[in-house]
C-alpha cells in the first residue's frame, strides 16, 4: 500500500529539463545505456555485446529491445511529437515523466507492471524489465487464445490501483498534491477528450469508418442528440471527477500476457495517459475492448460462439474481481478522508459501511458502463482503430460487427443507468449476437 | 470574461517565501502601509495621520481599518495560527495567498469583490477597498433588514463565478493548472472536511450544541445511519469533483451588504476556502444560512411570518438569478471542452443544447440541495455556529428553532433527489415552520 511518504511533494516533482533530450536512434542505444550502471550491469558484457532492435508497434513512442549476454531490457523514449502523424503533431516529452510517475505509483500500490531499471527524465526515457516473451492482449484475444487469469489479475490490479490513489486511501492533502501533479498531463488528456468523447460526434478530418458501408450509421449518430448529450455528460465526468489515478488508456493493447504451460503472467503498461479522473474510466476501457473483441469473433472464426462466451465471461469475471478486491480494500485499508471508518464502524454500524460500499459500487459500475460505450464508438468512427475488427476482410463483414458493436455502444452510453450492471450487459451484448442469426 | 492570458500559469503563481513574514500591531501598521506607494496616496497624508483600528470578528485573521486624510483602506493579514483557538491550531499563512488568487479570480469574472490595492505575499496581507461602510449580511438579516438586490446580485455573482472558471468557459488546459494551484489549498479545505462533513456526525470534543435540550437530538444523528451515508457521499463529491473555483465559505457572513436610499450594494468577501470544487458548494452554502435565518425569525420577531416569507423568497430569487445567468452564460460563452458548440449549435441542435443545460442545472440544484443539508447541521451541531441562532434565548426557545432547522437539513441531504428544486425546498421549510404553529 502507498505510505504517506510514498508520495512525493510538488519539489521533488517537477518536470524534468529537457536542454539536453537527444532522440536516440538504434546505433545510439548502446552508448547511452551504457550510462546506466544498473542498466549495463543487466545487460553483462560491453556495449559492443548488445543486440538492438526497434519493436515499437505503438502511435506515439520509440521502444527499443536491447539484448546483452546476461539480460535484455525495453527502453521506451518519447519524442516530441506523435510518431505516428509525425512532427504535425507536437506532443510533450513530459509525457515520460508522467508515465515513469504512474508506473511506479501503479507498481507500487498493485504490481503487475513491468520493473523500471532507469528513468532519465531529461531523455523523457524509460528503461524497463523486457517483456518480449509476452504478447500484447488483444493480439491473443484475436487469435482466439484464452488467457484464463487475465481478467483475475486486471481487475484486482485496478482495484488496488484506483481505491489506493483515491481519497479512500489518501489523506485529502496527499491526494491533493498527486491530483496536482498529474494535472500537468494535460496534453495527453486533451488526445482522449478530443478522440474519444467529441470527435467521433461531428465531423472531423481525423475520423475514419468501414466506407460506405457505415456512412449511414456514422451520419445517424452526429445527429444522435440523445448520444451525444449522454457522451457529453461523460466528458463533463472525465474532465472533473478527480477520484483517483486512472492509467487512462487501459484497453487490451496496453496488457501484456504470457503463458509458461499452466503459469500465466498478466502485466499492465503504457500509463502515459495517467491522471486523476473518474474510477469508471480504466474499468470501462478494459469492458469496451472485451465487447469490441466479441463482436469481432463473428468476423475471424467459423463458429465464433464458443470463444464469445469465453470473451464476455472474462469482463463478468474482471468487474467481480474488481469488486471483490475493492471490497476487501473497502474493509481492511480505508484509511483515507472519505468515507470515514470513524462514522460507522468505529461506531458499530458495519451494516451501513457495507452500504455505503454497496452503493459506491453500484454507481462505479454505472459510470463504467458509459464509459466502455464512448470507448466502443470512438474504436469505429474516430482515429485510434483496433486490429480485432480492422483485421476483418472483406468490409462488408466488418461492418456487420461494427454496426452491432455500434448499437452496444449506443445502449451503454444512454441506458447505463438502466443497464446497471456488467452481467446485464453482457446480456445486451448476447441479445444482440442473436439478432444476427 | 476570463481570457486565457488572464490564467498565470505554475511558475508565476508558486507560494510566496514567509522567512520575513511578521505579524502586524495596531502600531505596526503606519509603517508598513507607508511601503505601499498605491495605499500611501488612497490614505493621502503621513502616516501620522493614519487612525488603525481593528475590526476583525472573523475566526482566522485579523482586520485593520485604517482611515488618512483623503480616504480610508481594509487590511487584513493571516496568522499562521486559527486566531480564535490561538498556536494551538496552526493554519498555513499561505491561505493568504490563495485568498488573493480566488479574489482576484472572482473579481475578474463576476465583479461584486472589494477592490484590491495590495497584495504582499511575503506578508499574508491583502490591502483592499475598505467596506465599513457596509454591514455583514448576517447581522442585517437577523436584524430583519432586507436587502432587495443581494439575492439577485449573488445569484449572478455565483453564475459567473462558476461558470467561467469551469470547463464550461476555459480549455481543459487552463482548467487543470487552476486546478492544480488551487489544490495547495489543502489545509483550508480539510477544515471544511472535518468540521461540515465528519465532526458533526460523531462525538468529538469540538462539537457544541444547545445542552442539554439537543443531546437527544444530536445522538440520534450520530446514529442516522442514512443521514451519514449521504452525509459522506456529499463529502465524496467535496473531495473529488474539481467543478470550478468554488468560494468555498460563501455563507451570509461572507456577503457585506450597503444601503444608501433605494441604491444598494453586494459584495463577496473572504474567499480563503477557495478551491476547485462542486458548483452546487457554494449555491448551498448561501441556502443554508437563508433557511437558518428562517427558522431562526421565530426565536427573534414577535411575528416572523413576514421577515420569514421575505427570507424564503430570497432562497427562490437567488436560484432563479442564479440559473438565469448560468443559462446565458451557457448560451453565449461556452467555449470550453465541456458539452463544445460543435457536437450542437454548430449542427443546427439548439434543442439538444437546451437539453443539456436543462439536466446540468438539474443535477446542479440537486448538488446545493444536498451541500445545504450538510452546511446547516454543522452550524447547530458542530464547532462553528451562526448569531442567527446562538442570539436566541432562552436556550429553549433556541433549541425548537435547531430542531425544526435539523429537520429540514435531514430532508435535504438525504431526500435531496426527491426535492429537487429550491422551489420544493422552501416549501419544506413552510410545511415544517406550520407544523409549529
């Protein structure tokens, strides 16, 4: 759990100067790591022994695998703009330091992120454990492989995430002063307020869809006030409930998975996009990927029905998980400002504290719901697309999924409330499948 | 309106150095205004000349008037230490500053503040326009004095306080490094955390109440298990829902009120609680003490309908001025990220707009409803009471005006949803002033 001296102040915290960033290519990597005692001590040998090579498969980095005779590494550096659209798009090397932040808050307060070998804050670098022998998630997902323990470790490593960042855990000055901190990422937040929340609700030279298949549906859906207006309640949501660190881009593509005959190891990276924001946030992420990947098996396997039912179990199981773990949390480390202990246990009123959680819960799950919706929709009709349905030939199949992916979205956004839970969703997204045969 | 350029970003607005901070003497202050060049020729004169006199009845600091030959001025400087409890209970001199910075805020975007003639940081001294003139709200409404446009002044006061310092009005940018300067203000905060939201509903040794005609009452709160409950979902949201630079004490002691034949004037005072927080904060704090007032007319006047009638229409005036402002506001300077033009206005859906505004100001009066419960309870329950009701005597006639104000506040928190509107509430407060009678 976080200590009160886990957190440091505003001082110790400030932005790193970047006079010196130098954006390193793959000849370069030796020499600088070579820097790094920790580093070269890993790796063994000398700079000469080292194996480089560029693995980055993501929109904004440079991730580089470096292979010695006793170890390997991952060395992740930001560059000053988004590698995919290039120098366009500025993009702040601060995004470095608010990811080597994250990851050690979320390593400490959950693990299952990979270890950190050296941050070099002024490179906006991260060295890390190499994670090369697991896969990205989705990656499995789409290949029908099943992961049984991912849904387990992710929903327990939110909860320790998200209930140890919060005022449940905090005092309100130690939240405070991370809320703060993390409030400099704003350019990384204002990617999600802009791509997941506006965008895909007007029109935009960014978005693009299945066309001409989803001309229709994309067109029926600016014009959606009821969508919109419930999008837009979300977006009011995500810019400020300031209830915890949220990873803020946790969907199957930022889990990595591996499996060693009956072991399975589950980690969780790329927090660039952490902030404090609404809980429902990172849980809804994971839901929508889950929900996108299903529809999506129509589109990659003969009979897709088997590994559906396996997909949608495995967001039932995360948000039991979840809760689960939340609640034992709820019992045993509610140390923080909110929901003081001294009003209700300390008062033998254990029945209204279970209340009280029940309730918390309750109203999480709705803002997931809503959340994994505009996530859902945003994966279709705006920038950021995801392979489970962008690997679907021809279009005309793909659209299929996307439309009915579409409609769970739609259902998520305006009737969470009445949705409710994760297991009735579930039910929406069945209903839904079997509509189509 | 707020321009962006009016938003100092971190490195400008970093907490001045106390090394050579000294609190003032009546004697002291000559000098030190001397050194303000601005403030030497409002008094005009030498500083022989200056009468000081102070005037500070507040809990926290202490307030000079100081009148020269050509005019007169307010200083007020913070002890690092609660004034009215002494160094038992330090309180950070940094409260000044951001006194200053929400001052300044609020005047900039709504008006009705004193006007400031210094700041000196160093000092936790603020020289502002002297307001002697003008007598605390509080006193004139428990005196039965009615002022026609305080209402409809802070109504609007509010709204555009609000509102421009919200995502409504600012880039999410700018929102967030007000946010994060705001968040300093931890301290402050976390006495409204304990002293509204905690301290009431447990036994502590700060807690007062009318004894021994409350005690019954107040035990049986302490064991409300659904006045808690919602007692601390209020408080979740107090904590984690950075809305807009809420004045954080807005109560009618915060309000200085003037009278010069027909023409009045309003002003907002004292906004060192100032921090991101609920909208709905500061809308219910005004509520609260308009409907303790009410209830407190019966323990003053002979015939309180009318002063309580008079009472409770201001309740009604200021919700209205206030939502009719906001929803200009809404109209025609929502530039923010929040519910943008683009996804409605600017797609011919005024409606949907319409829409949005309608549920915002729902949910909003829903907020204040709730937040007025908490802030009334305080006031008769906890440390800090009101000279609405602390000038009743006998304590008996006191405590059956705290018993129907504690009805009330029950209502509000727990029933909030059900109410709904001020409207409701006002009725609320006739149906439980005619169960008396």
């Amino acid at each position: 759990m976080l200590q009160q001296n886990d957190i440091r102040g505003p001082a110790e915290d400030t932005l790193p100067d970047y006079r010196s960033y130098r954006p390193l290519t793959v000849e370069d990597v030796p020499e600088r790591l070579a820097a790094y005692a920790e580093v070269a001590s890993t790796l063994g040998g000398t700079p000469a022994d080292w194996q480089v090579r560029e693995v980055g498969d993501g929109n904004l980095n440079f991730v580089y695998i470096v292979t010695g005779p006793s170890g390997s590494v991952c060395l992740k550096q930001a560059l000053p703009f988004v590698r995919l659209v290039g120098e366009g798009w500025p993009l702040p090397l601060s995004r470095s330091f608010f990811e080597h932040a994250a990851l050690s808050r979320e390593g400490k307060a959950a693990g299952a992120t990979p270890a950190i070998l050296r941050f070099d804050g002024g490179q906006a670098l991260i060295v890390m454990e190499d994670l090369s022998s697991h896969v990205i998630w989705r990656k499995a997902l789409v290949a029908g492989e099943r992961h049984e323990t991912a849904a387990p470790v992710l929903g327990r490593f939110m909860a320790e995430a998200l209930f140890r960042t919060s005022d449940l855990s905090l005092s309100a000055d130690a939240k405070k002063r991370e809320m703060a901190l993390f409030a400099g990422n704003t350019a990384l937040a204002k990617i999600t307020e802009d791509l997941v929340f506006t965008d895909p609700y007007r029109e935009h030279p960014l978005n693009r869809w299945t066309s001409p298949e989803l001309d229709e549906t994309a067109a029926a859906i600016r014009a959606d006030a009821e969508w919109k207006l419930a999008a837009q309640e979300l977006k009011w949501m995500f810019l400020t409930r300031a209830e915890a660190l949220v990873h803020g881009d946790l969907h199957t593509g930022s889990v990595m998975v591996a499996k060693d005959g009956e072991a399975e190891d589950i980690r969780v990276i790329d927090p660039e996009f952490a902030f404090y924001g609404p809980m429902g946030f990172d849980v809804g992420a994971l839901l929508a990927n889950l929900f996108l990947n299903c529809f999506a098996q129509s589109g990659h396997a003969a009979d897709p029905k088997p590994i559906q039912d396996w997909v949608l179990a495995q967001a039932e199981r995360t948000w039991e998980c979840f809760a689960a773990r939340f609640s034992e949390l709820w019992r045993t480390e509610r140390r923080g400002d909110a929901f003081p202990g001294a009003l209700f246990e300390d008062q033998g009123q254990h029945e209204a504290a279970q209340t009280a959680l029940s309730r918390y819960l309750a109203r999480l799950q709705v803002d997931a719901l809503g959340f994994a919706g505009v996530k859902m929709a945003r994966r279709i009709l705006g920038l950021a697309h995801v392979s489970d349905l962008e690997t679907i030939e021809p279009p005309a199949r793909r659209a299929a999924c996307e439309k009915q992916a579409l409609n769970l979205a739609r259902q998520l956004v305006v009737e969470r409330e009445a949705i409710a839970t994760v297991s009735a969703a579930c039910g929406r997204v069945q209903s839904i499948l079997g509509d189509r045969q």
